[in-house]
C-alpha cells in the first residue's frame, strides 16, 4: 500500500531521524543477554558467540567474566584476550574490579562486561557498572553484557513478592530499553532445576540454599515468564520504530493491537467498554480516537460534551486517547491504526430504522472494511441498560438548544442580503452583459459567502442566487417561468457549484482552524521557552507559568513553587475565594493531578497539577479554566501537562543555579579561609616556638615565688595557643588533601601510652584509666595520625568532661574499636540527634563558653578516621557522660618471618 503525499514524512522528522542516527553510528553499540535467572547461560551464550566473532577477524576483548567455578564456562575464555583487573583496596581486603581506564586506552571493537547489575567498590569512578558501560559506549565501543531480570528497577517489588528474597543491585529500565540488541537465553524451569542439582549453577553449599528459596519451580516459571514479556515489548518498540523509519503503512499483525472508534452518537462509552474488556482479555495494547469533521464540529455543546465524557472513560480505562481532525473519519481512524499498528477495529453498532439501513454509520464499518481489508473489525451491540455518563458541564440541553440557533442566525441573514446585493447590482448592467455574464456575479457572491461563513450560508446563497437570476433575469421577467429549457441546466450547474464551493470551503476553513490552532499551541511553547531560559529567579519562572497558561486557557492560574526544604509554599498572597490550598498540597504530596476533570475532588472549580521535574515535584500548578469542558479534550490536557513539565524544569533549573552558586561562593570562602589560616599559622609558629621555649626557661630560673606563678602561667597559655595553631596548620592542610597516609603494622597500647603522656599538659594530672587487652592484635594504620586523634580527644575530654577519663580498646573480625569516655554532663542538649555536627569545623558543643578553642579537634579527628576509611561518632553513655567511638578496618597481621622467630 502505497503512501499519499499527505502521509510523507516531515521534514523535521527526517531530519532528526539523520541526526539520530550519526549519533548512533558514533556510539557503539550494546548487546544484553537476557534470563530469567542464574544459570540459564548467558555468559556461555555470551563467550560462545565471542568466540565466533573472534574467529570471524574481530577484535574481541574479554573486560570481566563471572565464570562462578563453571568449568565449560571457563573453557569458552580460552584464546580469547582478558583484560587484567585493577587491585583495589577496600577495608582492609583486596579486590579485584574492572578496569575501565585500561579499557577505553585499549578500545578493542567488543568488550565483554558481565554482571551488568554490578556494585563498584566504593571510590571508583561511578557506583555502578552500568555506567561504566554507558561511558564505554560513548567512546565508540561495542558492549556485550548479561543480567537477570530480577535486576531490572521497575521489577524489584514484583520479584520481590514472588520470590520472597530482596534485590539489592538494580539497573533502571532505561538501560535495557536503549540496548540495540537483545538476546533472550531461555531454559525450562524443569532443565534449569537439573542443572542446579548437577552443580552447574552454584557450587553445591550454594546450591542447596537456593533450591530451598530462590529456585523454587513457581519461582521460575513466574520469571519466565516476567523475562519473555519484557523481551517480547522491545521487540514490539523494534518493530514499530523500523515501521516508522521505512514509512511502512500497512498493519503488521504482530501485537494485535486494539483501535476503538468513538462516534458521535449515544452508546459510544459500551464500544470503549469493549474495547477494554477485549484488550483485557487479549492481554494487549490499545488506544481510543474519536475523528472531528467539519460536519460533526457543527454540533451543539450537548452532544460535544457526551463525546468528552466518553474519551475521559477510554482513558480511565487505560486507553491512549487521541481527538484527530479531518474531513473523512474513515481515512483518519486507518490512517492511526496504521501508525500504532492497530490490527482490530471496535466501531459501534448504530440503531437503525426505515430508510437509514442503507446509508448510517453502517457504511463506516464498509468504509473501514474497504480501506483497510487486512484490519479485523469489532462491531459492538447497543447496551440498554448501560449506564449514562455524566455530563461535564452544568449547562443544560434546553439552553444549549435555546441558545444555539442565535449564534448561527447572522451568517444566514449575510448570506441573504448578499445575494440581494448582488441582485441590486446585476439589475442596471442587464443592459451591457450577456446573461452568461450575470451568472459569473452570481457564482461569485456564492464563493464569497461559502469563504465568509462556510457551508449551510453558502447552500442558501446558492439557492437564492439561482432563484432571483430566474425572478429578474431569465425571460419571462418578474416571473419563475422559463421560456428557455436551456436555463435549465444554468440553474443546476449553478446550484451545483454553489454547493460544491461551499463544501470545498468549509472544509478548507476547517483545516485552517486546526492548523491555527495547533501552531498557536506550538507558538505558545515556543514562547515560554523562550522566556523561561532568561528567567534566574523562581518568582520569574512563577509569572511566565501562570502568564502562558492563561493565554492558552483562559480564567485563572497559580504556580505554587517549592521551599529549600522541597515543602510546597502555599501563597500568602491574595488568592481566589474557591481556591483550596489542600488540595494543592494534596496533588503535591501524592504526585496526582486533582480537582476539576480528575478523579480525586472533582467537585472543585480548579485543577491541580504536580510540577514534576527530572528530578522531583518542584511545585503545582492550578488552574481554574474560562471553559471546564477543555479539561477534557486530549489536545488540551497534553498542552496542559507539556506547559506544566516546561515551568517544572525551569524551576529545577534555577533550583540548582542558586545551588551552583552557592557551592561556588563556598568553595571561594573556603579556599580563603584555608590560605589565610595556613599563612598566618606559618608566621606565628617560629615566633610561638620560641616563646615557649623562653617561658619554660624562665620557669627554670624562677622556681618558686610569685614569678614563678607568673612563668607558669605565662607557659601553659603558650602551650594552648602552640595547640591552636598546630590545629589550624593539620586542618589548612586536610583541607586541601594532604593526607598522606603511612600505614604499618601498629601496637595499639603503645599508640595509647604515647598519647596519653603527649596529652599529659592539657590533662593536667587528671587520671586515665585504660582498658586495652594485652592480647590485642596489630593493626595497619598511621601511627602518628592516630596519635593525634587521641590527644585531641583526650584534650576534648579533659576540657568539657569531668574525671575520670577511659580509654577502651577492642578489635571484632573485621574493625579495631577505640573509644575515649569521660564523667561529665555528657553532650549538650542542643546536639542531641545531631551530634554528627560535632566534627564540622569550628564548631564547638556550647557556642559561647569561657573553655578556650575554636572547635577544630574533632574535625580533625573525623578528616583522620575517614582517610583510614573509618567512622567515628560521638554520643552520651547510659552512666552520664560523652564517649567518642572510632571504628578502623582491619585484617588479620602477617605472619612473622622465620628469622624473627
């Protein structure tokens, strides 16, 4: 079936589709193999197939193979070159994991990646191995990669629930939906059962605990069945973007989707019920279109409504809806079947009597049938007891009807008086013209109204134009006799004509309006974007909103925006009287429209719609429209939601503007800052250094009397600003990454012991008491940092706690324990449920305190731990008191050398 030139395609659409696809010859490209579980063969499908296109002459790349102990999965890596994996280290193990940098340096034609849902160690490049791939494919490298489909996001819950066992390592959907290939590896769940048993799958522990959970038979038929559906709708979105880019008109039967044809007469809502009940039973896609003529556009507002209201059910029900305009509904409803690849139709069934069995709608079903003779068509029996709609506007039947021939009265009365006109006219030229002549004014005038005021005026033009040239042009005159039967046949072609121009016109004028209409919707877009891209403040991006939704609906509209806290702010402004603020923040909440036209509040006179951003609700718009009834119309409400994504993203936009901007005035403080305190902490060190040292002199030459107070005094005040600035150097130099870790193996008494006596002046002969097992192992870790980290929080203890003060050391499997605990009142109240806050610098637990310090030792502390990948927190103990807890990875100590024993 070849196309009309009205079904080519766009330009623009030809162009973005080149455009798409020298972007897609530029990125490589991404094969998955596809399973239901574990041990279906994807990796053996995977390295079978790689060593095919290795043999073929194609540089194959083996990046990283999870074999899992299979052997004849690891006789498939045989001749095919492996990519060393990176050492990584991560509490206190060594790792081995992708190396994506030596990757992209070799950049074969295919790379292998396996376990696509993989988690990467924490510091590598990106948390997930996903997006390793992605940043492989940008580089122009074709990815083959396997998963499950119990790692796909959108199926977490639902595997979850069928299997009972939490997924942790997910992929969003995105990812496999972009795949150029997808490969299903299929087994039965009997064979797949088999091969557990046979030790294929898991080694045998393994694979006994997983026959008793995961690999249960309902399991794995329900997966199975989860993983050929989500096969089978890429391949569905396959076939119909390669129908799409051939321009392939006719319907391929391969979905056998459902169209259903609305109508506009009463029992349209039982064909959309239908249509529903029979996709349900189908298990398949379908949509709605109801076809808008220049004929049916000439209803009154009842019967326009009652199609509304049949639309808004198809979507309710879970149809696509669409409104399309033309002048052969016939043409329009194959014309979307094609596109959507529709193979059944659901048309109504109309109530037929006398003559109008031989030309209703009866002829649509034949019309249907005709044009499209692949196409099943459904045609639905009339319901009478179904259930009537409601209608969607207040207006009643008898004032549409009152109201309706008032409006069309003066296009008749123009199209009357010109024909008088013309009359009036043609009467003194009778002398000078032919009659044929006459005729051409006549036909003129009936182009003219038929232009103006469309079909029904230029019909009356035509047959009053044809009966005033016989009255006072055709002889005998004054009279509607004809002496010449040849005027006959003038009379008929000029009512023919008349009819025919206006028939012509009217649907001219009706493609005219649609195409007005749909640029003025595109302008309007166009038009906020516009503005919206210049907008820097939220109240800016708020006006534009509520300016272009207004245009484009009339009435009222309010952008409610969110907070630095992502609350919804609701106006203290001035607001409409019917404008109900919980309602808003209802719709904000829940991320649901509400109000007018929705299901939820629908009683309200407003509509309210979330603001949803890439990233989250930003907001609501809410709009109370000059006309209720536009809520309604498909074209509309995606007009709505389009103008409602564009305001959400600017303000998303402008969101992360001001936090730009704030990180960067921050980072310039900070940056400040850390220069300052490292120059100035240079400067005073020398001139500090030696003033203790003279202090302490002096206090030798004075031991007794009151200078030797005054030397006291004067040394311990040197001491604690020599402290101050020995922070402020360790914390300039953190800041700006000089933790150069040199971890050895360590004994943790000794680094305790040599704390406490490098403490001893800021303790001030206040008793420690230490709990350290004299069996506890070695630990790797810096001995000097951690040192430091003590007597900082010795010193801490020794000025806000009380006596006596505990060190405790422990070690579990994995981590060395150390904790620093004194008797005081413990934290203040202030920090309790934020005692993380602690560790920021320069902040102290009581802002304003006669204890001297600025609120740097535990930032410190924290900055230290955390380069050893550790934690550390602080908190109040059950017997009063504040106890500071820091954790340490750690991993069992070499084992001594021969010569040391």
């Amino acid at each position: 079936m070849a196309l009309s030139p009205d079904a080519r395609p766009d330009p623009d659409q030809l162009l973005e589709q080149l455009r798409g696809e020298a972007e897609r010859a530029r990125r490589g490209k991404l094969r998955i193999y596809f399973g239901a579980s574990a041990g279906v063969g994807k990796t053996y499908a995977m390295l079978s197939a790689a060593q095919r296109e290795s043999r073929a002459g194609r540089d194959v790349l083996v990046g990283v193979i999870e074999t899992h102990g299979r052997s004849e999965t690891a006789e498939l890596l045989v001749g095919l070159e492996q990519l060393p994996l990176r050492q990584v280290a991560y509490r206190g193990r060594s790792l081995q994991e992708f190396d994506l940098d030596a990757a992209l340096a070799r950049k074969p034609e295919v790379l292998l990646v396996d376990e696509l849902a993989h988690s990467n160690v924490d510091g590598s490049r990106h948390p997930k191995r996903w997006q390793d791939v992605q940043e492989l494919l940008e580089a122009g490298i074709d990815v083959w990669s396997a998963i499950n489909v119990q790692h796909l996001e959108s199926l977490n819950g639902t595997v979850g629930a069928i299997t009972g066992i939490r997924v942790h390592e997910t992929v969003p959907d995105t990812v496999l939906d972009a795949a150029d290939e997808i490969i299903l590896v299929d087994v039965t769940p009997d064979e797949l059962m088999g091969r557990l048993k046979a030790g294929k799958v898991y080694l045998p522990q393994q694979a006994e605990r997983a026959a008793q959970n995961f690999f249960r038979k309902g399991n794995l038929i329900a997966l199975r069945e989860i993983a050929l559906r989500r096969t089978a709708e890429h391949v569905e979105d396959d076939v119909r973007s390669y129908r799409v880019e051939k321009s392939i008109a006719p319907v391929w039967n391969t979905e056998g989707a459902i169209l259903a044809c609305i109508g506009p007469r009463e029992g349209a809502e039982q064909t959309v019920r239908t249509a529903a009940r029979l996709a349900g039973q189908l298990n398949v896609r379908w949509y709605a279109a109801y076809v808008e003529t220049p004929r049916l556009q000439r209803r009154g507002v009842a019967p326009r409504d009652r199609v509304l209201a049949v639309i808004k059910l198809a979507e309710e029900l879970g149809a696509e809806t669409a409104v399309l305009a033309g002048s052969d509904a016939a043409d329009e409803l194959v014309a979307q079947a094609q596109l959507l690849n529709c193979a059944i139709l659901v048309v109504g069934r109309p109530q037929l009597s006398g003559w109008s069995v031989f030309w209703s709608q009866r002829s649509m079903t034949r019309r249907l049938a005709t044009l499209a003779p692949t196409l099943d068509i459904v045609e639905v029996g009339h319901a009478e007891s179904a259930r009537r709609l409601v209608r969607s506007t207040a207006r009643s039947e008898d004032d549409v009807d009152a109201t309706a021939w008032q409006g069309r009265l003066p296009p008749y009365a123009w199209a009357a008086a010109s024909s008088a006109a013309i009359t009036l006219l043609a009467l003194p030229l009778l002398g000078f013209f032919d009659l044929a002549n006459i005729v051409m004014l006549f036909l003129l005038g009936t182009v003219g109204v038929a232009l103006k005021f469309g079909r029904g005026p230029a019909a009356l033009a035509a047959f009053l134009n044809v009966a005033t040239f016989d009255y006072f042009f055709v002889e005998p005159r004054m009279s509607f006799a004809v002496t010449d039967v040849q005027y006959l046949v003038t009379f008929a072609v000029m009512l023919v004509v008349g009819l025919l121009t206006g028939q012509l016109t009217a649907g001219l004028r009706f493609q005219a309006r649609i195409s007005a209409s749909r640029e003025r919707r595109a302008q309007s877009l166009f038009e906020l974007t516009r503005d919206l891209s210049a907008a820097l403040l939220g109240s800016q991006v708020a006006e534009l909103g509520e300016a272009a939704v207004r245009r484009n609906f009339g009435g009222q509209a309010l952008v409610l925006a969110t907070d630095a806290y992502d609350q919804l702010v609701l106006l203290d402004k001035n607001v409409p009287v019917d404008f109900d603020p919980s309602v808003a923040d209802w719709a904000f909440r829940n991320t649901q429209s509400a109000g007018l036209a929705t299901s939820t509040l629908s009683a309200q006179s407003w509509h309210y719609i979330p603001l949803k951003a890439p990233m989250r609700v930003r907001g609501v718009l809410a709009l109370k429209p000059a006309q209720a009834r536009w809520l309604l119309v498909p074209e509309h409400m995606q007009q709505l939601d389009t103008l409602a994504r564009q305001i959400a993203i600017a303000l998303e936009r402008v969101h992360y503007v001001d936090i730009a901007q704030q990180a960067v005035v921050q980072m310039e403080s900070e940056r400040l800052r850390n220069t300052l305190l490292a120059a100035i902490s240079h400067d005073v060190r020398t001139p500090l250094t030696a003033l203790i040292g003279l202090a302490e002199s002096l206090q030798r030459l004075l031991p007794t009397g009151p200078q030797a107070e005054m030397a006291q005094a004067m040394t311990q005040q040197a001491r604690q600003l020599s402290a101050l600035v020995t922070n402020l150097l360790d914390m300039a130099r953190l800041q700006n990454g000089g933790v150069n870790l040199r971890s050895e193996w360590q004994s943790v008494e000794e680094v305790v012991g040599s704390a406490i006596r490098a403490a001893q002046h800021a303790l001030g002969g206040l008793a420690v008491h230490t709990d350290v097992p004299p069996d506890l192992p070695l630990v790797e870790f810096d001995a000097v940092l951690m040192e430091r980290v003590l007597v900082n929080l010795l010193e801490n203890a020794a000025k806000y706690g009380a006596p006596p003060i505990a060190v405790t050391a422990r070690v579990t499997s994995d981590s060395l324990v150390l904790s620093v605990r004194d008797q005081g009142t413990g934290l203040p109240l202030a920090l309790r449920g934020r005692e993380a806050e602690l560790f920021d610098k320069f902040t102290r637990g009581q802002a304003e305190s006669a204890t001297p310090g600025v609120g740097l030792g535990l930032a410190i502390c924290k900055a230290v731990v955390d380069a050893h990948r550790g934690r550390i927190v602080a908190g109040n103990t059950n017997g009063g008191g504040a106890e500071f807890v820091l954790t340490l990875p750690r991993r069992a100590p070499p084992a001594p050398a021969l010569d040391d024993l």
